[in-house]
C-alpha cells in the first residue's frame, strides 16, 4: 500500500530563519506534488517534480527530489509571516489503475 | 482562462439522504478528480475521470460515485449519507500529457456537513 508521509507535523518558526519539510513516500512513484492550503480554502499547487534530482524554486521555497531514496524536501529560506499555512506533498500511481496520494500535511505557522 | 468551479459551495443534508456535488474543468482540461478532505485531514483520493471513463479509484465505498460529461464538466454523487461524510469536498482538474506536466488546479470545494 502507498503511503506518503511527511515531517514534521507541526512547525513553529521565526521570521527570517530556514527550514525543512520532508515527504517520505512507500513505493516507486512517477511524479511527485506539493501543496499548500491556507485556513478554510482549497489547494494551491506550488511544484511538480518529475524526475530524480528535479529542483524547482519559487521565491522562499524550493522543492527537490531524490527518487531513489523515495523523498522529497520542501526548503524555506528567511521565512515570512506570509508563509503560515499547510502544506502537503502528494505521489500518483498508473498501475494498472490511477492513484493519488496526498501526505499527512505539515501545519506552519511563522511567528513575526 | 476559466478556472474550475464547484457548485454548490455549502450543503447541509441529513443521514441516509442522497447528495450530488458539481464541478466544472478548466478549460482545455479533461481530466477530473475529486477529494474528500475531512477536518483536520489531508485530501483523500475518491476517483478520477479521464474522458468520461473511471480510471482510478480510492478506498470509496460503491456509494460515492461520479459522471464526467463530454465538456468533461463532473459529478460527485453520494448515496446514503453517514456522520462520516461530513467534510470539505474538493475537485481538480488536469491535462495530463500536455504542457501542463500533470499540474493539478483545484476548485474552491463544497463543504457537506451531514446531521
């Protein structure tokens, strides 16, 4: 059985420190997400990765992927108050049937 | 550019009551999934439908079940409704194999609470 799993679960930091968040993922899988969600809305998509050693940066966050360890990072640089939200990494599977897997989610807050 | 709609925003039924959810693609896509995302929770895959067809599903019970249309607009149905089903309901949309590398955009959702 898939499973996705990330760390921490909880984060609580100061503005302008760095920091990791790790998704760990069971099985070989062809692509991996991640997401963020603030309080009551929906999901907004911030990376895809697509293969082993993928990096994708967008302002304070960047995502790699090492697929042959089956994780994923999401790094935060100088963290801002703007950041606080959840954030969830997802795999999907085509094995003989589609599947989509999100991660357990990582709740940050950034504390000014 | 359109992006993805979900109707209705908010729904309240009661236990064993039938409900059906909508949701409109972005447009140009056709491939439609839908998520439960319980309080609290992290989305839980229901199934997906890639130009009208099924081909996915999660750990859903034969009572949740769907409909994509030829404008790959979607349903969501859920027959006999439990305590459980109370949750945020969430769509996505996709183009998988075009230039949108799999990208997922999700509608605002449908929050269902059951009584």
């Amino acid at each position: 059985e898939l499973k996705v799993e990330q760390n921490p679960l909880f984060l609580s930091m100061q503005e302008g420190k760095n920091y990791t968040i790790y998704c760990n993922y069971s099985t070989t899988s062809d692509r991996l997400y991640w997401y963020r969600q603030d309080p009551g809305k929906s999901l907004e998509s911030l990376f895809v990765l697509l293969s082993n050693g993928a990096v994708k940066q967008e302002g304070r966050l960047m995502a790699s992927l090492d697929t042959k360890a089956r994780l994923s990072t999401l790094h935060i640089t100088a963290a801002v108050h703007d950041l606080s939200a959840t954030y969830f990494c997802a795999v999907d599977l085509h094995s003989g049937t589609y599947k989509y897997i999100f991660g357990t989610g990582t709740r940050l807050k950034v504390l000014a | 550019e359109t992006g993805v709609t979900q109707s209705p925003t908010h729904l309240i039924k009661t236990r064993g009551q039938q409900v059906t959810l909508r949701c409109s693609s972005q447009s140009g896509h056709n491939t439609v999934s839908w998520y439960q995302q319980a309080l609290g929770q992290g989305p839980q895959f229901i199934f997906q439908y890639y130009r009208e067809e099924e081909n996915g599903r999660g750990n859903f019970p034969p009572r949740f079940s769907g409909l994509q249309f030829p404008n790959y607009s979607s349903e969501l149905n859920v027959n006999a409704l439990e305590l459980d089903d109370s949750a945020l309901y969430l769509c996505a949309s996709s183009s998988p194999g075009g230039t949108a590398n799999y990208e997922q955009y999700f509608g605002p959702g449908t929050r269902l609470t059951v009584t």
